[in-house]
C-alpha cells in the first residue's frame, strides 16, 4: 500500500505542547565525568579527553517550551546518528 509521506517523515518527534520539532534538551542525574589531563613540559596541563558514566535517571524535555518529552527517550536515543 502507497503511503503519501515522504519515507522518514512519520518518525520525527514532534513536541504535543507546541509543535517544536528542531530542538531538545536530554538532562541526565548523577553523571561521573572523568577528565584526562597531560602535564606539558611547562607544568601546564592540555585536557585529552573526557569519559562520562551515567547512573541516574535521563530525562527529554523539548527545547522550546520545556514540556517533559521522557516518555520519548529511547527513540530519540535510536535516532542519533
Ligand atoms: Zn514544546
């Protein structure tokens, strides 16, 4: 069967409060961030990497209105590419 959407297009997430579809803010609780540091020959210090481990709860809130958009988290996760 014929579908009349363009193929994807059924799958963006669209805030229900306001219709916002371009941006969203991901808030996760007790995150442990490691920093890498190597010292220079100056006693300086250049940041080489970061690692983060997330232990808590990981919130989607749409970035427009802030309305809680939890409830679509796992297929935003799938979605970034
Ligand atoms: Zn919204």
């Amino acid at each position: 069967m014929p579908s009349a959407r363009p193929p994807g297009i059924a799958n963006r997430l669209v805030c229900p409060a306001c219709g916002n579809d371009e941006t969203f803010i991901e808030l996760a609780h007790d995150v442990l961030l490691t920093s890498y540091y190597h010292q220079n020959s100056d006693g300086s210090f250049t940041h080489e990497s970061d690692a983060t481990q997330i232990n808590g709860e990981i919130l989607l809130f749409c970035g427009s209105c802030q309305e809680d958009l939890s409830h679509y988290h796992q297929r935003f996760r799938e979605m970034i590419f």
